[in-house]
C-alpha cells in the first residue's frame, strides 16, 4: 500500500506540472495566436492544436506503454513538453505564427501521454479505491490553477528582445521537474496477458456503461474547452481589462480540479452515473450565467460552474469506464477513450474561435446546450438500474 500511496503522490504532483504547463498555455495561447496570426479568426488556433496533439498522441502512447512500460511513456511526454516550450519560445521571438502552432502541438502530445496517469493511478491502488485515485491524481490541478497562469504573468518581461519569451522558458522548466519526478515511479509492470481473454472489441464497445462513459466525459471535456478557449478573447472583446483574464482562468481551474478532493468519496456513495448528472445540471447553469450578462462577475461565476461540471462529468466516466474492461483489455479501450475525448474536444477548440469571431459569446455558449442535454438524457436509465461490479467478470 506504500508503495501505491508514494505512485499516486508522484503522479499528482507530475499532474500539477503538467497542467500548468497546459494552462499557461491556454491562457496565453489565443491571445498571442491573435498577434501573430494573419486572420484573427486563427486565434484560436495553437489550442486548437494542442488540443489535436492530445488526441494525436493518445493512440501512440498506449502502444508505447504496453510496449515498454508507464514509466517509459510518461518520461517520452514529459520530454515532448520540454521541446514544445523551448519551440513556442523561439517562435515568439522570431514572430512566426506557424512555429508557435507547431509547439502547441508537441505541448498537447505532452498532456495525450500524461492523461495516462489517472490510469496508472488506478492500476496502482485497491479496486475499492479507484475512484479516489483518479480523483486525487486529478486533484493535482489545483496547483495548475494559480501556477499556470501566474507562471505567464512573472515571465512576460524576462527576456528583453521577446514579450512572454520567458514565460514558454519557465514553462519547460516544468516539464524539466517532471521529468525528475516521473524517474521516480516505481510502477509494476501491467499485465496486458490474463487468464481471462479479451473480448471482440465490438463486443466490449456494445456496453452501454461504455458508451455513456465515453459520450459523457468527451462530452463534458469539449464544452468546457470550447468556452474556455474563447474566455480571454471574449473577456478583451467585451472591454474588460485584461488583467481579468488570469484571475477567471484561475478559479475556472480551482473549479476543475478542487472538486477532486471529494469526488471519489461521491462517486463511491451516489454512484457515477448520479454524479456525471448533477456535472451537466452545474454545466448548463453556466450557460445560464452567461446569458445574464457580460461584466467580470459573470465570467468569473460562470467559468468556476464550468469547471466544476467537467470535473464530475470527466471523473466520473472515467471511473466508468475503469468498471467496463479487464486488464487485457484495458490498453486497447483506454486508447479509444482518450482519443474519442480529445478528438471531440479538439473540434470544439476549432469551432471556438470561429463561433466567437462570426457569432459572439453568446451564442458560443447556447451551442452547446444541446450536446449537454443529449449527455444529460443518456445517464438517466443507467443512473437508475446501474449496478456494476467492481471489475467485469
């Protein structure tokens, strides 16, 4: 049990590093992709990518991790951030659009590897306590929401010859801690042969707790990242200062990650499907909120809904979706599920900039309703006759 406890420590604090890396990045992303683009309509479009390297990356990350072992995998992230940072950083200072781009990219196959760590969180604990792993290893956001951003604002001026140069520097010296941190998992190697063989994948895709997993956390993932993206130029749009987007973007990730301490407990009381209901009930009063008005109170309470909704929308479909195959399989449905999230997510951050330069913040955020009822409705008969075992037979 020690040795599960000291893994999951080691994965949440990689977990902080690695989302701060990825919010100082969305904060800063759109609002440099607009001075660097040749269309403002493209501001979006280095989180749009980073987004597209998660769902890139994913497939390949678990074929290098059956292959070789967690450890190995999350290091090959790790080392994909560090060269994101130092690529974005000498594409602001030779004012090139397309380098910046390309950095996001290598920036979202860093996150595609680490999203892994819930998993190794929950391989390495109790069944009983998976829930609780994942969400703690989430929880390490927490850190991210005031790191990440703050870690843009203290670089702004650090090099002379490049606004926010140091801020992309600082940012890969994360990944550079990481890289440390992660060299110390002690992980045991994951049994991809079992005495119980896998099972057609049509076969394990036809389980309807599978499909509501994945539908509700990619679901749940690309509404938040859509309205996200879009906040800092939505924030500017409407005349509100600038220095009001780091502190939105602050408690929007406080809401995405502080939940996480309580979670897992809910998820083990309730259930999941009860508690990915109430993420898209708190997900559509965002919507509300901002139908109310455009000041910074609006922003603020809105994007806070906002993440707390993902949080319970996204831990608890991956807890689902941990009940749902067994550990010959668990390589090959975790690939489907991390892309099929990011995939979705990343049309969502194409379409932001996009809906916010054509349409207004607004209606960006009335276009998602319709995705949220669809996950809403579909938890509903589950919610109500779910009984799963700890682990499938």
């Amino acid at each position: 049990m020690f040795t599960g406890r000291r893994n999951v420590l080691l994965l949440a604090i990689s977990q902080a590093l690695m989302l701060s890396v990825v919010v100082m990045a969305m904060a800063l992303g759109a609002i440099l992709g607009g001075g660097l683009a040749p269309d403002k309509g493209y501001a979006t479009l280095p989180i749009a990518v980073m987004v597209i390297g998660t769902a890139i990356a994913s497939m390949p990350a678990a074929i290098l991790m059956r292959r070789f072992g967690r450890r190995t995998g999350f290091l090959t992230g790790a080392a994909l951030g560090l060269a994101g940072s130092l690529l974005c950083a000498f594409a602001l200072q030779q004012r090139s659009f397309a380098l910046f781009v390309s950095g996001h990219l290598l920036l979202g196959s860093y996150q595609g590897f680490a999203n892994y760590y819930r998993f190794a969180a929950a391989e390495a604990t109790e069944a009983s306590h998976t829930s609780r792993a994942i969400a703690w290893v989430i929880a390490g956001g927490v850190v991210a929401a005031f790191l990440g951003p703050q870690l843009g604002q203290w670089g702004r001026d650090w090099v002379s010859d490049g606004l926010f140069v140091g801020s992309y520097l600082a940012q890969g010296a994360l990944s550079l801690v990481s890289l440390a941190i992660l060299s110390q998992l002690r992980l045991k190697p994951v049994a991809v042969a079992h005495s119980v063989a896998a099972r057609p994948l049509p076969e394990i895709l036809s389980q309807p707790v599978l499909q509501l997993a994945i539908l509700g956390a990619a679901i749940g993932y690309a509404v938040m990242i859509m309205v996200m993206t879009a906040t800092p130029l939505a924030i500017l749009g409407c005349g509100l200062p600038g220095a009001s987007v780091t502190p939105v973007i602050q408690w929007h990730v406080v809401g995405m990650f502080a939940p996480s301490f309580f979670t897992g407990s809910l998820i083990r009381r309730y259930g999941a499907p009860q508690v990915m209901q109430i993420g898209f009930v708190l997900l559509l009063g965002h919507v509300v909120i901002t139908l109310l008005g455009i000041e910074f109170l609006h922003f603020l309470s809105a994007l806070i809904l906002l993440g707390v909704g993902w949080n319970f929308a996204f831990i608890g479909g991956t807890t689902l979706l941990t009940q749902t195959y067994r550990p010959s399989e668990q390589f090959k449905i975790q690939a489907i599920n991390e892309f099929t999230i990011f995939g979705l997510a990343a049309v969502a951050t194409l379409s932001a900039g996009w809906l916010y330069d054509r349409f207004g913040w607004i209606t960006l955020n009335l276009t998602v309703v319709p995705l949220l009822a669809i996950a809403l409705l579909a938890t509903l008969p589950l919610a109500r006759r779910l009984q799963l075992p700890e682990k499938p037979a």
